[in-house]
C-alpha cells in the first residue's frame, strides 16, 4: 500500500519555502533512478503538429535517420558505462518523435504514469503496448493519465526534486491545470509550485533542471516571475547556477543528473557552457558526460527528453 501524505500546489513561492523551513520537504526520497528507459529513434522525422509550438525545431531542415540512431546507441552505451542500467525499447515507424519518451511515460516509487499529450503525433505513443505491460509486470501501479481531459506531458513541464518530492511546473500549452493536478497526484509529490514560462518557451525541462536534489540549473528570463527564481536561489543556496541566453539555446538546462555526481547533457550543451559554469558544477562535486545529438536536436529536445527514469517498484521493495 502507497502511503498518501497531505500535499499543495500553489503558485505563491513563499509557502514552499515555509514549508522547507518546517519540515515539511524532508529530503528522504531517492534523488536518482535507479536505471533508466530508453526508446530507438527508428524513421526518424521531424513532426509538423509538434512544430507549431517548439521553436527549438526547424522543420524545414532535413534529418539524417541512420546518424540519430548511431548517436542514439553512442549515449546508451555512455550511460551504461558508468554503471546505469538501460532498458531499450523499439522505436516505431508510426511515432516519429519517441526517442523522446520521458514526455509520455515516467515513474516514481511503486508507480508508473502515463501523460496526456498535446499533439496527435504523440498521443499515439500512449497507446503503445510493451512499455505498459513491461511496468505492469514489474508490479507497478499505474497511473494513466491519457485517458483524463488534460493535457500533461510529465517531465516536460514538470521537474520534480525527487529527493523532496517537490515539483516545479511551468505553465506553458504542453500542460494545463488539470493535468498538474493530475501529475501532483500520480507522481505522489508533497507540494508543487506552478508558474508560467514566458511566451514561446515549451517545457521546463529545456530552461531548468534539478540534480541530484542538491543543485539547481536556470535560465531566469525563461521564467514569467522574477519571485520564482528568487525562490529556487533561497531552496538551493550556493547551488544554483544561472544559465545564459546561449547556454539555454544549446540545451544546457536539457541535462540529468542520473547518480550523486554524473551529470549527463549533450555535446552541443557541453560546449556551450562558460568556463565558469562547467566551473561551478565540477566545485558541487558533478562529473560531466556529454555525447553528440545535433541530429536528434533539429526535433527540438535534448539528452534529458531522452532518459526516462526507473525509480524502484514493488518487486524492489
């Protein structure tokens, strides 16, 4: 049995941080996965519906399919060699953006969720069987939320401090109040602020990240509020780096941290960062990893879109 505790959404930054203060956001959760899941990019293409909102993609620009799938099979043998277990799934000739799953399926402790995509190009991959019946096997609960009038593309919108169980959602058109609802509750978390990304900025997770539950990455223009970031500079104190507008462009806030120290982003956001950016992250004690994904880029994502996290399940318990 899930053990529920009682949980907030708000957009009003000062309660997140009276609840830190309180005791409220214990750090008592696992702060990274324990493996990861991946999906191949078979003919992959770039989709003009997903293009109409995501001005990281140009979809006048051709695509190499048989260098995304080498670069796809150079980053999973990356990750696995530092030890992190990597499930491959097949990709599919009928979704042609499911090299980038952490959008559409996600999971937390004994729990396996399924988003509520914008796109119709996407919805398909809701629908797929085998990472459903893989989780369920597992023992997983599932929570599926393409089935409910929202829209709620997970960890897009959505980047959560695992270690406290604390979301941040910017508000954007890949997420609606329905589905941050629905996300705060499937992904079990204790309290989540929400607020809106500025105009022509798609999902959080290109702008922000968290690692390891002990630092922060932002990009402060890319967020409505000024008070939000004055926020996530009290939460994480001296561990909060402010991207710029080219470090941002790059994918640097598109990154994972997927143990205590091993940061993973891509070659193009590694090269971009300023001395003393890689700087600051090598004086929080994190080892960079990075590997080349221009191709999989032109389609608007980064390594992050491309790592779905496995928290353990009930067989693990």
């Amino acid at each position: 049995m899930l053990r529920e505790e009682p949980a907030m959404i708000t957009r009003d930054a000062r309660s997140i941080l009276t609840a830190l203060r309180s005791g409220e956001l214990p750090a008592d959760s696992p702060a990274f996965p324990k493996g990861v899941f991946m999906v191949e990019p078979v003919n992959f293409r770039l989709s003009a519906d997903s293009a109409s909102d995501n001005s990281y993609m140009n979809i006048a620009s051709g695509v190499d399919q048989d260098r995304a799938l080498e670069q796809y099979i150079g980053l999973v043998e990356k990750i696995r060699g530092v030890g992190i277990p990597v499930k491959n799934f097949a990709g599919s000739a009928h979704t042609p953006e499911d090299v980038f799953p952490n959008n559409v399926f996600a999971t937390s402790p004994g729990r396996f969720i399924i988003g509520h995509m914008l796109h119709p190009s996407r919805q398909e991959e809701t629908r797929r069987p085998d990472i459903r019946s893989y989780f369920r096997a597992l023992g997983y609960q599932e929570f599926d939320l393409s089935v409910e009038d929202c829209v709620a593309e997970l960890t897009g919108p959505l980047v959560i401090d695992r270690l406290r169980r604390l979301g941040f959602c910017g508000m954007s058109g890949r997420v609606d109040e329905a589905g941050l609802a629905a996300m705060h509750a499937a992904f079990n978390l204790r309290h989540t602020l929400y607020f809106d990304l500025v105009e022509g900025e798609y999902h959080t997770n290109v702008v922000m990240a968290v690692l390891a539950g002990r630092a922060c990455l932002v990009h402060p223009e890319s967020i409505a509020d000024p008070k939000i970031v004055r926020a996530l500079d009290a939460i994480y104190p001296d561990h909060i780096l402010y991207l710029d507008d080219a470090e941002k462009q790059a994918f640097a806030g598109n990154c994972i941290a997927l143990t205590h120290k091993d940061l993973f982003m891509s070659e193009t956001a590694a090269d971009a960062l300023r001395r003393s950016s890689r700087g600051l992250l090598e004086s929080w004690g994190f080892r960079l990893h990075s590997h080349p994904l221009d191709e999989i880029e032109k389609a608007g994502g980064s390594l992050r879109c491309m790592v779905a996290e496995i928290y353990q399940g009930a067989s693990d318990a």
